[in-house]
C-alpha cells in the first residue's frame, strides 16, 4: 500500500509540474540560470558567496512582486545542504510554525542538520506568530529566510528584523525580461521550445514594457498570447503585436496605499514641487491617479506644502489650494483632476520659502533651555501693575510712527537670539530689509541701553558668555584635524553614491578611514581594501576579525599597480567594482610625515598617474565611479609666508622656495589637477570631475622638524630645504634665515595650507 501511494504521489506531482503556469515551470533552480539581480548575486557577491559556500544566516528578501524573491530560495534549496522547509504566512498559524520548529529540532538531534525556514509574505504574520518564531531564529535552531514585498523595518517584528540580513530585489530592467521571454521560448522542456513560436519584435517590446519589471507578468503574458494563438497550416504560432496587446492590456502599477511605494512616490512628487519642476510634479501626482491614490490625500500633502515650502514667498499660496481642494468636492472625479493639477502646477512654480521652520527653532530653545521670565513692561497690567510694576515702560506702537518702536521683546538671555530668516524671493523678498532693518535697530538700542532695554551694566554678563564660547571654540580648534579627515570621508564616499549592494574599492586603506566607512554603507555587497605596507593590512585583518566572516573585508597588500595580479592570486582576475574609492590613492609610497615636512612625499611622474588611470577604468563595472581625495604638493604651504623676513632677504627666499615647486623635472610638484582630469579621460572615463579645495590646519612647528627642513640629505636621496636655498642664498644669507626660522618658528603653533583635489570619474553613463 506504500508503494502505491509512493507511486500515485510521484504521478501526481509529475502532472502538477507539466500542468502548472508557464512562470511556475520556468523558475530558475540554480544561481546559473537566475536572472537579473546582479546587485546582490552578481559575482564576489555577499549572497552569492554565502549560498556558494553554504554558510547562510537568517534573511529577508524585499522587493516588488516577480522579482525572484521565492525563487531565490527555492535556489538556496537546492544549493544547501540544510533541511529546507517552506510556509506561507497566509495559511501558516503557529501551530504550522510549531511543527517546523519540532522537524528542525528532530533533524538536528538525528544528524546534526541544520534547518532553512523559507516563510514567504513573512510581512502577514502578526504579532503572536512572530512572536512565536523569533526565540528559535535568536537560538539557531532555524535560519529564517523571509520573502516580503513590504518594508521589512515597518511591517517585520524588529527583534526578527534585527537578527536578519535584507537584500532589497529591484524590478526586472528590460533587458533581464527580455532574456526571461527568450529563455522560455527556447527551452524545450519546460517552455515552448518544442513549439514553432514567431513572436515579432514590437510585440515583445509590448510584453517587455508593459510588465513593468515583473518577470511574472511577463510570462503569464507570454502563455496567454503562445496558448490562445492557433498555429498556421504550417505548425507556426505567430504572435504579433495585436495579440500581445491582448495579452496584458494595462500597465501594472506597482503601488500599495500603505506601502513603500505609496510613501516613495509621494515623496518624489513633495520634493518634485520643492524643486519647482512642474513636469515631475505632474508625472508622479499622474502615478498616484493612475494608481488609485485618494486625491484628497494629495491636496492635503499640497495644502502642507503649501505652508512649509512656500510659506511667505506668496501668501497667496495656501488660500489658492484650499480653493482648489474646495472645488474638487464639488465637482468630484473626472474632471476636478483640473483642480489637482492646478494646484500642483501653482506651487510648482511658485517662489520658495522654508522660513517657518524658525518655529520649530524657537521650539526647540524652548525644549532645551531653561525657561525664562516674561520682561516686566511685557506682563499683564491689569491685575500687578500697582504691586509689581507689571507692564510698567512698555511702549505702545501704534503711538509711534510706521507704527514701530525699538523695544525688547525676547526674555533677557534670549536678548540678539534670531529665529525667523527670511527668503529672498516673492512677497518675502520685500520683507526681508524691513525685518533686517528693524533687528538693527533692536540691537543698537539694546546696546545702548535704550527705552525698553537694560541697563547696560545687566548687559555685562554677555562678555562672560562670550569668553565662554570662544574657549569651547577653541577646544573644538583642538581637534580641526580630525573634522577635516571627517569631511573628506564624507566627501569621497557621498560622492561615490554608494548602495547597499556595492562592491568598493578602497586603493589605498591606511588607517581604514574610507574602509569601515563604506562597510556600513555597503551591507549587501563588499569591501575590498588595498594596504601599502604589510603592517597596514595587519592591523586592518585585527580589526575585521570582531566582524562576522562573510561581513569582513577582503584585505590586499600591495601597490595599486598591483591589483591585477593580486585579484589572479584569489582567482578573481573578472571581479569589477561598482565604486574605487581613495585618500592619497595615486602615490602607493605615501608616507605619514605631509604634516611634518615643507614638501608632501614623493608622487609618481605623469605617465605613471596615466597607467593608473587607464588600470583603474579597467577595474570598474558598468556604470562605476571612482572618487578619489588627493593632495597636490605643489600647493603646499610656503615657508617664508610663516616668518617676516629682512626686506633684503625676502624675495630671494622667496624666489628659492617657488623655484622648489616649478621644477618641471620633479615627479613630486610637476603636475597639477588639470593633468589629474587628462590622464582619467585618456583612459576612457566620462563626466571627469576634479575640484581643489584649500584646507587650513593648526599645526605646531617642532625642533625635529627644523632639523630635517635644514640638515643636508645624504648623496643620492632628496635635496633637503637648506640644499635648495643653497642655490639662490650666500652662506652668510642661508645662516641668517635658519636662525631666524629656528627663533621664530620652534614651538610655534602655525596655520598650514594645503590642497586636496576631489576627483571623480564614471565608466559610461550614469
């Protein structure tokens, strides 16, 4: 009787496969035959290398419907050696939830497998099934992968949420639905490749584009048109454009009026109006109607805009939406789409002003600091004016002429606070002066000890909180260095426009300044980091060894030049990058003394700069950028402006110290940003930007330092300071400016000026 069960089960699930829809028997079973979704799957990888090697933790996969999210783990199914076991949050309650649990409990104990929970639509569970899975995830008894096309951090139990990697899956791009199509015609078992399809381009453009990015619909397409089409005498199924239109008549608009994408587009079309684009305005308020958003929710977005983003700029703004959404009750669907896109074109074009946002700094004050007491002429008279004076010195306006007198208004500790700024443009453009204007006025009365003011003397306090405020100035001055380090970071990696699922570059790691950086930013791709010295990539490993295995990045050590066999040695000679970032990238000899010496370190010549380039573009996936920060040393900071030399003296000093950084022969100052931005176009680079930006940091001069700037270098090495003004001063002239130097500079604390040049760089079109 088992056997024939056996049998019966075999057959049944033999017809379930061959009858199923074409886009369940076209589902890819293995990362080979996956298409799209190169971002997260691609090669080198974080999925990808965590399926290949077996060594998964829990996931949650989050994207729009039909972009492989189930199929990605019916793949890991066939892939993994652990227990696969799949539920539908749908039709799952607990006690399905529970029976897993005990399978994955059993199956370890027996055979010390591990346990893969596929729960597909996770997001439906409520709160006691989730509840009830989170202590088996927390323990390993089983590894969730959820499938959700919500957000997982709005609509997933947090703690679940907390304890899981999310990929983010993006729609098919047209060309990954192309290939689906192809590869369902083709293939002869599970497909139509046993039958005789013609499919004509533009009909299959119609499929493609209509989809949507849902490689789903696309195929439900397909079948709809290849099984409704009779063949031809000959055995041809022809499916032209006329039956493709048939086939999927509607765009399907991927909007959900409590999801992502309902927050997203509204989004675009708030910060579309706050850009005074009105035909990105018009587009994404036509995705909401179109999509069957309520307009009244848009007129109240447009009613709140009103007032934030326009605000004073025209007045007229808010009663003109009001009117429109007034209208639009009245007259209702179809045609109050009038009064929608009036009022988005009005407030599109609209002059801008955010000025009322000084409420929430008034607010804000309110919140943090200690409350402060009404001024005295400023109470209420008519219940303490006889006991306490309240009211007492208050200046009524309207005695005055332009019915305004200079008076204090703020409590005292408040007295100079400015909260409203207004905008240059439209209605308060013509407000802007007289507000300034009257400020003016308040302050020089205040100064002064004006009616409505102080006495000076209760000012005198003031100058403690000043003295107070330039110490903490001064301590913040204490660390500008480190500020400076963080505002290239920033620089470089925003630049980079880094996403979640990047593969980055670092080309010269360091400290790991950019490295841990772009490892946050990059928690579903990788980080890949270049160390010049042997020491570097140490002290790097150190650190990632805290890191999970599949979350570290992967450390080399070397020259850039050397990156292609480095990439061989790890068999990894096809890896592109999506972004190579660097901080002194281009100079794989850099040394830490640039703060110490007149001169930054030695720099490779021009055609060395050009090699790099030409070996970086060749790095770069599709689409790349690379953002480097690099300093020129041409630009650096001149001694003789540090001193105020003997007029005698000064200018041949002078004349000896640029004569350093003109040397046409000299890798090191021989080059400027406009050879930077030469040499990456001559590799094939596109939208080659470079921006120098001149930094100043505190730096104290110290007695070694002297000794270096004015103690000979040995035969062969680099000319030392004093050898190159040897050239131009007589030795009594050369003694003369080091004693002066060593007098005025040892131990002294001088502003540095230096030059990075911000450079960046795309393979093709971004």
């Amino acid at each position: 009787m088992q056997k024939s069960d056996s049998l019966f089960d075999m057959r049944r699930a033999e017809l379930t496969e061959k009858e199923a829809p074409l886009a369940a028997r076209m589902r890819p079973r293995t990362l080979d035959e996956f298409i799209g979704q190169e971002h997260i799957v691609g090669p080198g990888r974080l999925l990808r290398r965590a399926i290949q090697a077996d060594q998964l933790s829990s996931l949650i996969f989050y994207g729009p419907p039909g972009t492989g999210k189930t199929t990605l783990a019916r793949i890991i199914a066939n892939t993994t050696r652990a227990h696969f076991i799949a539920i539908n949050a749908v039709l799952a309650g607990v006690a399905d939830i529970r029976a897993a649990i005990a399978a994955a409990q059993e199956r370890r104990g027996q055979f010390g497998q591990r346990t893969i929970l596929f729960v597909d639509e996770v997001h439906r569970f409520n709160k006691a099934q989730q509840d009830a899975l989170l202590p088996w995830v927390e323990n390993g008894t089983v590894i969730l992968i959820g499938a959700t096309t919500e957000n997982p951090y709005f609509e997933v139990n947090k703690a679940l949420v907390s304890r899981s990697r999310i990929f983010q899956l993006k729609p098919l791009t047209k060309e990954d639905l192309y290939a689906v199509a192809r590869q369902a015609l083709s293939d002869p078992e599970r497909g139509y490749g046993r039958l005789n399809v013609q499919i004509d381009d533009d009909a299959l453009e119609h499929l493609v584009d209509v989809a949507n990015g849902d490689a789903r619909g696309v195929l439900n397409a397909l079948e709809l048109a290849v099984e409704t089409t009779p063949p031809s005498a000959d055995g041809v199924i022809h499916v032209n454009l006329a039956v493709a239109e048939e086939s999927i008549q509607r765009r399907a608009v991927l909007y959900d009026k409590e999801g992502d994408v309902h927050y997203d587009t509204i989004s675009a079309f708030i910060k579309s109006l706050r850009g005074s684009d009105p035909d990105a305005a018009l587009y994404w308020m036509a995705r909401m109607v179109y999509a069957g958003e309520d307009p009244r929710f848009i007129f109240r977005r447009m009613i709140i805009f009103a007032g934030e983003d326009v605000g004073l700029a025209d007045p007229h703004a808010i009663p003109f939406v009001v009117a429109c959404a007034q209208a639009f009750d009245y007259v209702g669907i179809p045609e109050g789409r009038f009064h929608l896109a009036n009022a988005a074109l009005y407030l599109a074009t609209a002059p801008k002003s955010n000025s009322a946002m000084a409420f929430f700094a008034a607010l804000e004050t309110v919140e943090r600091e200690r409350e402060a007491e009404v001024p005295t002429h400023l109470r209420d008279a008519s219940r303490d004016k006889e006991g306490f004076g309240h009211g007492e010195g208050y200046l009524y306006p309207h005695a005055y002429r332009d019915h305004w007198v200079a008076q204090q208004y703020l409590p005292d500790a408040l007295q100079g606070r400015v909260f409203y700024q207004p905008g240059g443009l439209g209605y308060e453009a013509q407000v802007k002066a007289e507000v300034e204007r009257r400020r003016e006025a308040q302050l020089a009365a205040m100064l002064e000890g004006s009616a409505g003011f102080g006495i000076p003397e209760a000012l005198t306090y003031t100058g403690e909180l000043a003295r107070g405020d330039r110490d903490r100035w001064l301590q913040r001055a204490i660390g500008h260095a480190s500020e400076q380090l963080t505002t290239l970071r920033a620089r470089v990696l925003d630049a980079a426009k880094l996403q979640r699922h990047h593969l980055v570059l670092d080309l010269n790691a360091g400290s790991g300044l950019l490295t841990w950086e772009a490892l946050r930013r990059v928690p579903e791709g990788g980080v890949w980091t270049l160390a010049a010295t042997a020491a570097e990539a140490e002290a790097l490993r150190e650190i990632a060894a805290r890191l999970p295995a599949l979350e570290r990045p992967v450390v080399l050590q070397g020259r850039p030049a050397e990156l292609p066999d480095l990439l061989a040695l790890r068999g990894e000679s096809d890896l592109r990058f999506d972004a190579i970032i660097g901080r002194g990238a281009l100079n794989p000899g850099r040394q830490a003394r640039m703060a110490a010496e007149a001169t930054s370190p030695v720099w490779p010549a021009r055609e060395e700069i050009g090699r790099l380039a030409r070996l970086l573009a060749g790095l770069l996936h599709d689409h790349g950028i690379i953002s480097l920060a690099e300093p020129v040393p041409r630009y650096t900071q001149r001694l003789y402006a540090l001193v105020e030399l003997p007029p005698a003296l000064a200018a041949k000093v002078r004349a000896a110290e640029e004569a350093i950084y003109a040397a046409a022969d000299d890798p090191l100052v021989n080059w400027t940003e406009d050879d930077l931005a030469a040499a990456f176009r001559a590799a094939g680079l596109t939208e080659v930007i470079v921006e120098p930006v001149e930094t100043s940091a505190e730096i104290r001069i110290s007695p070694a330092m002297l000794e270096r700037w004015f103690t000979p270098a040995a035969t062969g090495g680099r000319l030392a300071y004093v050898q190159r003004l040897a050239g131009w001063l007589d030795p009594d002239e050369l003694a003369d400016v080091e004693a002066l130097y060593r007098r005025k500079l040892t131990g002294a604390t001088v502003p540095w000026r230096s030059v990075t040049v911000y450079l960046t760089a795309r393979r093709g079109q971004g």
